[in-house]
C-alpha cells in the first residue's frame, strides 16, 4: 500500500472512529509505529487531525457531537437526498425496519413523515432522536460503544441485540462496494454490527451513491451477495449497473 493510500485509510477509520493509537494502527496495516507517526504527522500538518498521548484524533469532534452533525453529511448531498425519497417509496404501514447509521440513511429518516405502526431500530443516536417524537414510529435502539463521529453505537454489544430479531426491511450504509472487495467499510468495530443487521433481514437494500461505487475501504463486511437491492442515483457507470446485475442484484435508479 503506497503512503498516501494509507493515509487515507487512516483519516477514514478516524472519521467513523473518532480516535485511534499509534500501536494498534501499526498492528491494523503492519507497518512499524514509526511510519504510523509520520502518517500521522502529515495529517495533522495538513489540519486534519490532531496528535495526542501516542495517537491521534479527528479535530472537531466535540463540536460534530454538540451539533449532531456527520463528518460526511454534506457530501452528495443531493444524491442522497434523491436515494432517501426513493426509499420512503419502498417503506410501508406496519414495517419493522433497521437503519444503518450513515448519512444517506438519516436522510431516510429526515423523509419519514404519515406512516403508521412503523417500527424502527436504528444504531444511531441521531435517527433515534430525529424518529423518537414522530406520531405513528417506534424506535428501537441498539446498545453498544458509542463513536462519536458517526454519532451511532457499536461492537459486540450492538450486534447482540439482533439477536432472534426478525424485521422486514434493512437499508444497509457503506463506504464502498467493489467486485473484489464487496461491501467495505474505514472500522472494524462495525462489521459483526452490520452482518447482524443482514441476518435479521428478509431483504436487504443498500443505499449508496454513485461515487461510491467501485471504491473500496478498510475492512470488508462480505461478498455483494449479501444485499438484494442497490438504491443509487443516476449517475452509476454502466460497468457499474452490469457488475451488480451479473450477481443478480436490482438496482433502483433514484431520480
């Protein structure tokens, strides 16, 4: 993996994370703590992080929990909000559902308005509270670590309440999908949460958009055979539309 490349990867488990030590980012891409210090040197130049007690953390973190906000939520964020409404489109009365933390799948929440008897569990602190006073919604929160960034809980504890649950519908978040990588995210924390949340599902949509198609982050949930639909935008590369349709995945084109 060239440097740069690694840099990336370590500003995005940063960015789900919050914060992370030299000694296990040496250990997570297997290089020595002396190059993992030079990454991290080059990242705080540059202002992204910060550099504290043998590790770093994402700068303004306390302000994104204050606010509520993502480190990702303006990014295409008509893209998503596209995906989103197409989404609501495929929620109906009486569904139990889970929503994956993300920032497409709060703009799902955002857009849930006039359902009745729906339920809803959801891993983020931000859906809950956005959902929680909403006429006609229940929700549902897992336990789990919370990480602040992502403003969602997570770990073993998360995934353990999925436990014997059974729900109709998952819209499923992620940091990239690729042919050889599958459903990828920055944080391993977060993969036994997200496998948890597909077993408890009849059918799993993934909502991404189109720029994430093809890209690939740290750590790898599984083959795309594990979803059943794509929600993207229309913006998603021909090559694109056929790599899902050879593994007999639809794709719904939000428009």
């Amino acid at each position: 993996m060239l440097p740069i490349q690694r840099r990336e990867k370590i500003l995005g488990l940063l960015k789900e994370d919050g914060a992370a030590k030299v000694i296990d980012l040496a250990g997570l891409f297997k290089v020595t703590e002396a190059t993992i210090r030079q990454d991290l040197e080059k990242l705080e130049k540059e202002g992204l992080i910060s550099r504290d007690h043998g590790g770093a953390y994402l700068r303004n973190i306390e302000d994104q929990v204050r606010n509520f906000s993502l480190s990702h939520q303006n990014e295409n964020i008509d893209k998503k909000e596209q995906i989103a409404l197409r989404c609501i489109e495929l929620i109906e009365d009486g569904d139990t559902i889970i929503l994956d933390s993300g920032s497409t799948t709060t703009e799902i929440a955002r857009k849930i308005k006039g359902l009745k008897n729906l339920t809803v569990i959801t891993n983020a602190l931000n859906i809950a509270l956005m959902l929680g006073a909403e006429p006609g919604i229940e929700v549902i929160m897992t336990g789990g670590e919370f990480k602040p960034p992502t403003l969602s809980l997570t770990g073993q504890k998360a995934a353990d309440f999925f436990k014997g649950i059974n729900v109709q519908k998952l819209f499923l978040a992620t940091a990239g999908v690729s042919l050889k990588a599958g459903l990828t995210y920055p944080s391993i924390s977060d993969i036994v949460v997200k496998k948890a949340m597909v077993e408890a599902a009849e059918l799993t949509y993934l909502v991404a958009d189109s720029t994430k198609i093809g890209k690939t982050s740290f750590a790898s949930l599984g083959a795309m055979s594990l979803i059943d639909f794509l929600i993207t935008d229309a913006d998603i590369q021909e090559a694109h539309k056929n790599m899902f349709k050879d593994h007999e995945i639809e794709i719904i084109i939000a428009n």
